[in-house]
C-alpha cells in the first residue's frame, strides 16, 4: 500500500538539476514553448546563435510571451508590445521611457552540449554545467562512434514510470517482439550496481545469435554467435543509456560491437513527460528515415503501454499496490534516489544523498 505521494505514477522531481529541454535543432529563430516542473518556458536562438529560456508569462499582464514574435534579441509580448531580452530584463515598453524593476521575467540557465539543450529549473547559483553527465561516456560525439538525435515523443506519465521502464529490460521480450532481441533477454543472468546518482543494471548474454532484423539494428550478422552485454544505466533524474555490446566468439580479444540508446526524460508535470531519443555507435552507421521510423514504433510501444499504467494508479490512487521482483531492485533504487533528492531540496540538504555504492550478484 502507498500514501499518493510515493506512488511512482505521482512522483515528484528535483529541480536543482540539470534536464534536456530541447534538440539543438528544434531551437531556431522562432520561440519554441514548452512547460518544464510544471513552469512554461520559451525558448528561442538570438541571431548570434546562443540559446535562451524565459518564463513564459508576460510580467505585464501575463500573456503567454510565445504568443508573441521575436525582435533581434528580445521577445516582443504580443498584448501591449513590451519586449525582454535574453536576461529576462525588459529592453523596451513603448507605452512609458522609465522601466520599473519589476518589469523583468525570470531566464534559466542553459548549456548547449552535443546536441542537446539543457536547462536549469532550479536555484540558478547551484546550475554547475559540471553536473551534465559526460557526453563521452554516453558515446555523444565520442572519437570512432556514430552518434545522432532523434525525435522527442511526449508521454502522459510520471517520469519515474518511464526511469522503472528503462530500468528492467526484461519487457523488450514482450512489448516489443522481435525488435530489440530475440526473446531471450528475459531469463539472462543479470547484476546491479549503485554508484553515486548512477543506477545500472546488467545483463550477460553467452553464446547467443540474433535474427536478420535484430542484428541488422545492433550492427552483428545474423545467426552467428556472439557474446552480448546489455547495461541500462540510469543517471538520475534525467538520463537512462541501454549500452548493447557484442562480441564476437570467432574473434577473441577484438572489441566489441556497440550500440548506445540514450532517452532523456524531463517531467513537463507529474503527469507528464517528455522523451528525447539519441543513438550512437561503433559501427559508422548512418541511420536511414525507415529506421528512425522504426524506433519510434517502438518508444510508442512504451508509451501506449506506460500511459495505461499511468491510468491505472490514477484510477485506484492510494489504493494502488505493486509486488516487486528482485530484478526490480534498480528501479526501486532510482525511486528512492529521486525521492531522496527531493527530500533534501526540501530540507536543504543538498548534496547529501545517502544512497550508499551497492553492487549485486544475482542469478536469474
Ligand atoms: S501582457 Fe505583455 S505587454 Fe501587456
Ligand atoms: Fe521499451
């Protein structure tokens, strides 16, 4: 039995932390609006390139700024035609010459890396671009791998439902058939490990080949075998990476065949979220449109699925109840992360998360 407030379909999120907020494509010269911990943001590039993020709500009367039009560098409200730059200060109201100083809307810091956006919903004083995880090790623009964006798909769900997901790969076998493996990931043997925010968990695979349309998708020939290591790893709150490495039997010692999924989820609310998917990998592929259409079959798949969760605990509310298994133990992890994270924003403890370094054996 749950309080409402522990469900993961009703989870809340830190906010002294960094979330992707946009592909670096989808930010241009024309204002992008998006809601971000429950706060409407707009975003928009000055003419010298850089990114900006503002309050989407006029200081003036309150219209929604992305109801308006750009103006060089400023955004042009689209009621009464008072304008603020990229700080948030307000450069002109052509109604009165003096500016009062509460005429301003709050900007958020963001960091354009890769390509992606990130922003900082919280404290701006804490926003330390330090604390974006290390795009090498996502396999984001790393020396010899492949990497590109794909498509952000919005989900009616908490994001703790979309983390749990990412978390227990045991579902590709039966929500998607034939797309990410060949039915055996279910029974593999499997290992966790808690280190800091990163939550993993991993699955060794012997001796295992995969059909035409499997391994045409990670990059390895079909029916022959190989040796696969599959790691979800979950760097919360923001990141899940499914790492799939192959290795070669016939080729000892050679490296391996690697293929990184990497979906960022920000929380639009806590009903609600957005997912960013990016791919890279070792193999110098070039993904063709039919492929990327194919992958977002499958991130539906999850959607259709996850949205039903969703409405279920809606539905029984704290009278929703869940029998975990062992395998959820990484989920369960994140879960307790998160609220952790949040409890010591609450607190103002922050930094001082207690989730101690655990790595397990199990068997499957
Ligand atoms: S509401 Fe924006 S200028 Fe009046
Ligand atoms: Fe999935």
């Amino acid at each position: 039995m749950h309080s409402s407030e522990t469900l993961p379909a009703n989870q809340g999120y830190p906010r002294n932390q960094w979330y992707v907020a946009a592909f670096s494509y989808e930010v241009g010269a024309n204002l992008l609006a998006r809601t971000f911990l429950d706060v409407p943001v707009v975003m928009y590039r000055t003419p010298d390139g850089g990114p900006v993020a503002l309050h989407d709500k006029c200081a003036h009367k309150g219209l929604p700024l992305s109801m308006g039009k750009l103006c060089g560098t400023s955004v042009q409200c689209g009621y009464h035609g008072i304008e603020f730059g990229p700080d948030g200060a307000c450069t002109k109201i052509p109604q009165q010459s003096s500016i009062p100083s509460a005429m301003r809307v709050r900007s958020f810091p963001l960091v354009e890396k890769w390509q992606w956006i990130w922003i900082w919903m919280g404290d701006p004083a804490k926003a330390d671009p330090g604390l974006i995880p290390d795009h090498d090790s996502l396999g984001l623009g790393r020396t010899g791998y492949t990497s590109a964006p794909f498509f952000m798909i919005e989900m009616e769900l908490n994001f703790q439902l979309m983390h749990e997901n990412f978390l227990d790969q045991t579902h590709v076998t039966y929500l998607h058939p034939g797309a990410l493996d060949d039915g055996e990931m279910v029974s593999a043997q499997y290992w966790t490990k808690v280190d800091g925010n990163i939550v993993q968990l991993g699955r060794e695979l012997s001796n295992v080949s995969a059909s035409a349309g499997v391994a045409g998708f990670f990059g390895i020939e079909p029916d022959r075998p190989y040796d696969r290591i599959h790691i979800a790893e979950t760097h919360v709150p923001a990141v899940n990476i499914g790492r799939n490495s192959y290795f070669d039997r016939s080729k000892p010692g050679s490296p391996p065949i690697e293929l990184f999924g990497i979906n960022t989820l920000t929380p639009r609310n806590r009903h609600s979220v957005y997912n960013f998917l990016a791919l890279s990998n070792s193999f110098g592929h070039q993904w063709s449109a039919a492929e990327v259409e194919g992958l977002r079959q499958v991130v539906l798949q999850d959607k259709v699925a996850l949205e039903a969760v969703q409405q279920r605990f809606n539905q029984f509310g704290s009278d929703s109840s869940e029998c975990s298994l062992k395998s959820d133990h990484a989920g369960m992890a994140c879960r307790r992360m998160i609220s952790a994270m949040i409890e010591a924003e609450r607190t103002g403890s922050m930094g001082s998360v207690a989730i101690p370094a655990k790595t397990e054996a199990l068997s499957a």
